[in-house]
C-alpha cells in the first residue's frame, strides 16, 4: 500500500473513532457508570439515574434507608409512626419497619427490568420501583385521612392550610398543587378548596 | 492509476464492512431476554399479505393470538407491537406497514393515549431500533425522542451501542448474522400463571384529557386509514392493570363517534369472553397468557368475522401451507414452555426468571 492508502486508511480510521467519541459522549460518560449492565434498559435505566442526580439529591438517590439516619436526604420525607420514608431510596429496611401489608401487589414494571410493587397500609400505598436488583420507593399515596403529611396536611384538610404549611413556591395546574424538593415531588390536588389526593413522588424518568 | 482507485475503493469497503460488522456485534440480541426487543424487526421477515395489522403496545402482542384468528376464523394477521409502543410509533410503524401490504383492518389497542410525551429511551429503543431505515423510522425517531437524545444514534446505533464492548457475551455472536424467530406473527407467547390478586385503583388525576399531541397522531390514523380505505379498529384489550379510567373511555367512546370508528372495550365484556383472571394471566393481570389470549383472540375473531366480514382464508392452498408452518411452531413452542414449567417450576428461557426469583422471597 502507498503513502496515499495509508494515509486514507488513518484518515477513515480517524473518522470512525471521532464519530464514536462524538456521537454519545455523553452517554459514554453515562454508560460508564452501568458497565454490569447486560441490556439497553438497565443501562439506560442506571444512566438516566446517574445523569439527572445532581450533587445534593445524589445523596438521596444513593441512600439506603439506613444511611438515612447518617446522610441528610433532600426531599419531602413522609413519616409514619416511627419511620421515615424518603423517595428514590432503597425501599428494604423501609418495607422491614412498616410490618405485614394489608395487602400487595407486583406486576412486571413497564419502565425498569424487574418488578413494580404496591404495598398497602392502613391509611397509604407505598410504590416502588425495580434498579439493579434492588427495589427504590418510587411514591407515597394517601388513602385516606387517618395519615397526614410531616407538616399536618391530610386529605380534607383545606387550600389555605396547605399553602400555611408549604408556602406559594409551588407549580398548579388543573387543580393539582406540586411542591418540588431535591428529587422529590408532593402532589396536593385541590377540589372546591378541599385537598381530595396527597402523593409523594420520586423525581426518576419513566415513572408515571 | 486503476488500480489506486480499486486499493482506495477497497480500503473504504472494507472499512464500512468492519462498522457494520461492529455495529451488528454491539446491539443487543434480545435472544435470552427481553424478547419483545425482536418484534419490530421480526416482521421484515414475513409474507406480508394480512388483512388484520394489529398496533399498539403489549396488551396486542402479549394478548392477541394470530394463529387462533388463522385456526377458528381464517384471518391472516400480524402484531406490529412492542413495549410501551408511544402512539406516534404506532403512527409511523402502521405508516411503514403500509408500503409493504395493505391490510383490511387495523386494530389499535388505546393505552397509549395515555402518553402525551416520550417516555423512556429504553423503550424508544425497543421499538424503534428493530426498525428499517425509512422516511417512517427518522419521523418515529424524531417524534420518540427524549431531551438528551440524538437521532444518528438510531441511524448508526454502534453511536449508542459501542460501549458494550466489555459486556459481549456468546450470545452477541451466537446470533450476529441470523437470530431465532421467537414470537408468533407478533405475539409473545407464555404459558405460566400467575392470578389477579390485588387490582390497584387508579389514583385521582388532576386531568383526566387524553394530551394534544396524542389526539393529533390518533387523527393522523384514522386519516391514514381511511386514505388507503381500511376500517380502524379501536380497542382497549382487557388487561386490568394499568388502570383504565372510565374518563379516558369515554374519550375513546366520543372520538370513536365523532370519526365514525368502532371502539370496543373488553374490559367490560371479559366475563363475556370467559376471561377468567385466576388462571388467564401470567403476571397478575397486566398481560393474558396463552389460554387468556385465545379465549379473548376468538371472542374478538367472531366480531372481525362477523361485523367486519373478513374473509375466511383456510381453503386457500398456499396459506394454508405458510400458517400449517406458523401452526407447527406455535405447538413446539407451547411445548417446550410446558416441559420448562414442569422442569423448573418456571419459564427459564422465556423471561420469566425475575419473577419468579421474586415469588421466592
């Protein structure tokens, strides 16, 4: 081969490797943090985690329910007797405190590999969501008006005594009040005045 | 001079060839899991000659039988479905199903009208890599999208996919040039069970208005239909969860009058079809197994027979051969999957794994 296929050839083979540098250095930088992963869909699942957490809610998406105790979680917690439950943190040690549920449902998740999951308890559901082989708490839904949120809001409570609680930094739309904290989102919707549903939700894509 | 033109042309081949080789190597084979990760591509591979093009997510390719309509009714169809399927991939897989036959119905299952906006690259990826390149697919593609998304990943996904390099398993080579056909004209097949023991309600919405954008590919169907004079079939398969809201029914119910289109939800007429939720679903009434799946496919078979008139194929020498193949690998396949049960308790090669590791705990 000549200079000149030579040098066609590195010129080709510098193109290649610039279109593959190119073309996803962001998700290379993303993929790097899934190289277990053996699909598209956990690894797109593990980077979309990785990519959206910043540097404070990364505390909040890493932390297991005991590393609660030790790391601060920026989100809106929900408290039920003695335990705390934050959003987009592994759901075992929480699943652990709250008992038996009264009753449970899995279905395969439509936005992860593995399992949904709903828990019921008295008062609320608790959902989550499948990562790694491990199970994060993807939202807190009331049921009913024995359970109220960390500040004192329950369903029936009134609009004005939630925006006495939280205050005007929220988003509205339709009647549904959404108050965002780290990667977390407290969902009041209002009817006639009157707060008729209450959700905790996990800030994560895919989730509905 | 010749002959530097032949080296260069042949360095440049080459090179191509060494991509594409590279490209197929890297993208994931949805061999062992994840199988509906095949069911675009599967169809280029079919005689394209169906009168019923079913499109939508998996309540079509996990509820709908194609060889029960061929054995109780005649009808030749295909599912062009896959995971989470968004409605605008629907829209433009139904445009592409078109340029290569011209069925006589399309049944499109309503879920997804529920999504006004991309979801997930996972699943965009699902649906839309096993896509040929077309004018559909970069409309697809574009439409699917989400923020951090760039559209010559799906033209050249070895953009996308490279990073797999340290992952490649035997599997990537085992079916780099040729993979096993893994559904039945579309659908998915399994047999286990799993009962319906909790149906979740659907938590209260603030709107319930299916989005714009969802309306605006739901027009552009019905116009497509009826454009190429193909009746549009509205369905909402009667799978129980997700929750369907009796506010988006009525939706449908208005669009379909409006339109002039028929709108069924079977939702409401399970008992009817003699659905029978303890043993005709596979993971807790999201999706029908196999026996859930031919009791709802003939049910809705009399209706395509019946009020649509679709004819009777099963005189017909030459498909009759085609679907006598289709049948005998239907068979195989469902006994294979009850030799798998019987031997692990649980359909191993058939993605039932998970699952059932989380039944054991």
């Amino acid at each position: 081969m000549n200079k000149m296929n030579y040098q066609l050839l590195k010129f080709l083979m510098l193109c290649m490797l610039f279109l593959l540098l190119t073309g996803c250095g962001k998700k290379e930088e993303k993929d790097d943090t899934a190289k277990n992963n053996t699909n598209v869909e956990e690894a797109a699942d593990n980077n979309q985690k990785n990519e959206e957490t910043d540097k404070e809610t990364e505390a909040a998406s890493d932390a297991s329910v005991s590393d609660n105790e030790e790391q601060e979680v920026v989100g809106y917690p929900f408290e039920f007797g003695d335990v705390t439950i934050h959003m987009n943190t592994n759901a075992a040690s929480v699943i652990e405190a709250l008992g038996e549920p009264v009753e449970y449902f899995e279905a395969e998740s439509c936005a992860f590999k593995g399992l949904d999951k709903i828990y019921y308890y008295n008062g609320f559901e608790l959902s989550t969501y499948p990562m790694e082989s491990e199970d994060f708490i993807s939202s807190v839904n009331f049921l009913d008006d024995s359970v109220s949120t960390t500040e004192g809001i329950y369903l029936g409570s009134t609009l004005e005594e939630m925006l006495a609680a939280y205050g005007n930094d929220y988003t509205q739309e339709m009647g549904m009040y959404i108050y965002t904290l780290g990667e977390t989102e407290l969902n009041f919707l209002v009817e006639d005045g009157v707060i008729t549903a209450i959700t905790y939700l996990a800030i994560v894509e895919g989730l509905e | 001079m010749i002959r530097k033109i032949l080296i260069n042309i042949s360095v440049i081949t080459l090179a191509i060839i060494i991509l594409a080789l590279l490209q197929e190597l890297f993208m994931p084979k949805y061999m062992s899991s994840i199988h509906e990760g095949n069911l675009v591509e599967e169809y280029y591979d079919e005689v394209k000659e169906h009168d019923v093009i079913f499109i939508g997510d998996c309540e079509v390719f996990s509820n709908v039988s194609p060889i029960t309509l061929w054995e109780n009714y005649g009808i030749t169809s295909y599912i062009r479905g896959s995971a989470q399927q968004l409605i605008w991939q629907s829209y433009y897989l139904l445009e592409e199903t078109l340029n290569y036959e011209k069925p006589k119905a399309v049944v499109f299952n309503v879920l997804s009208m529920k999504y006004n906006e991309p979801q997930k690259e996972a699943y965009n990826r699902l649906t839309l890599d096993g896509m040929k390149l077309s004018k559909s697919k970069i409309s697809a593609v574009k439409a699917s999208m989400m923020e951090d998304e760039q559209l010559i990943t799906y033209l050249f996904p070895i953009l996308r996919y490279h990073s797999r390099w340290n992952e490649l398993s035997g599997e990537d080579f085992k079916y780099l040039f040729d993979k096993d056909k893994l559904s039945h004209n579309g659908y998915l097949m399994r047999i286990d069970v799993k009962p319906v023991n909790v149906i979740p309600k659907g938590r209260k919405l603030a709107d319930y208005s299916f989005g714009d954008n969802s309306y605006d590919y739901l027009d552009k169907m019905t116009k497509l239909c009826k454009e190429n004079d193909i009746e549009l079939i509205l369905i909402k398969s009667p799978s129980v969860y997700p929750y369907w809201y009796e506010e988006w029914d009525e939706q449908m119910v208005n669009y379909a009058k409006e339109n002039n289109l028929t709108y069924i939800n079977f939702l409401d007429e399970a008992e009817e079809i003699g659905i029978d939720y303890s043993k005709d679903t596979y993971d807790g009434g999201l999706h029908l197994n196999l026996s859930g799946a031919e009791k709802f496919t003939d049910y809705f078979g009399s209706i395509l027979s019946n009020e649509f008139h679709l004819p009777d194929h099963r005189e017909d020498a030459r498909l009759k051969e085609i679907w006598d193949k289709k049948i005998t690998f239907y068979y195989s396949m469902e006994e294979h999957q009850r030799s798998e049960l019987e031997k692990y308790g649980y359909l191993k090669s058939y993605g039932a794994q998970a699952q059932e590791k989380e039944d054991e705990r």
